[in-house]
C-alpha cells in the first residue's frame, strides 16, 4: 500500500447502515456481522435502485478521540442531498477535508492498509471523517488530514 495522493474533497452525504465500535479485537468482529448485514439486507438496492457500478463506502466517523477510541462505522453509499432514505437507515454528511489517498491491493488487504496507517506517525491525521471507496477489487481509502 502507498499513498497515491492528497487531495481536497467537499463534503458529501452517505446513507447505509453503522454501528458503534472501537478498534479492539472484540469490537472488530462486528465488521463482518455488519457486512453480512449489508448484503442480506440489500442495503445498496435500497438505497439506489439500481446497483449497477456503483462503488461501496466504508466509512469512519464520530470519532471520540483517535484510532483508539470508539467511533461510528457505516456501510454505504454516497446518495443525493435531500433524497429520502429507506427505514432504518443511518446518513452522514462527510465534510469538507483534505484527504490523504491509498491505493489497496483488493478488499482483502483493507485491515492490513488500516493497521500501517495507525502505525504512521508522520501522517497528522485530523478524525473528522475517513472513508474507503470498494469499487470490484479496487479499493481506495481516504484519510482525512491537515491541510
């Protein structure tokens, strides 16, 4: 994994489902209950209809602190301003931020990416918001970090 960029986003809405959790072993394994979660219940069709090439969002947010306390996690996508969603969907507004990109080889490797990305000191990271965007076996994830 490499950082591939910095870049400046605007803020954006995502809709899907989340959960509450922290980064110990125990809290972790409510990641793949969530992903079970996520296709049992269709939750891209829900929210879009049409499914077609559109990527999935895993996104980080509501942090309490840093990487070592709890924050919000959510499965999703990116849906319009003002749509309504489907019962029992969470939404979020991703801000404004700059964002430090990595490049991901698969979704196999996403816990390996995260755990070099704690490890990485230089990186002033800002916990407003993070997300990685699964598109097939690509997959990117956004850091957000100071300007």
């Amino acid at each position: 994994m490499q950082q591939s960029q910095t870049i400046k986003m605007n803020q954006f809405r995502l809709g899907g489902i989340s959960v509450r959790m922290n980064n110990t072993e125990e809290s972790l394994q409510q990641i793949p209950q969530l992903w079970e979660r996520f296709f049992k219940e269709g939750v891209l069709q829900q929210l879009l209809g049409n499914t077609q090439d559109r990527p999935i969002y895993e996104a980080y947010y509501d942090y309490d602190s840093d990487a070592s306390g709890h924050y919000t996690l959510m499965l999703g996508t990116r849906v319009d301003d003002g749509s309504r969603l489907p019962e029992g969907m969470s939404e979020k507004m991703i801000p404004m931020a700059t964002y430090a990109v990595f490049d991901v080889n698969g979704p196999d490797k996403i816990k390996d990416a995260w755990q070099e990305i704690w490890k990485n000191k230089d990186l002033k990271r800002t916990f407003t918001g993070d997300f990685e965007i699964i598109q097939g076996n690509s997959v990117k994830i956004y850091v957000a970090v100071e300007n």
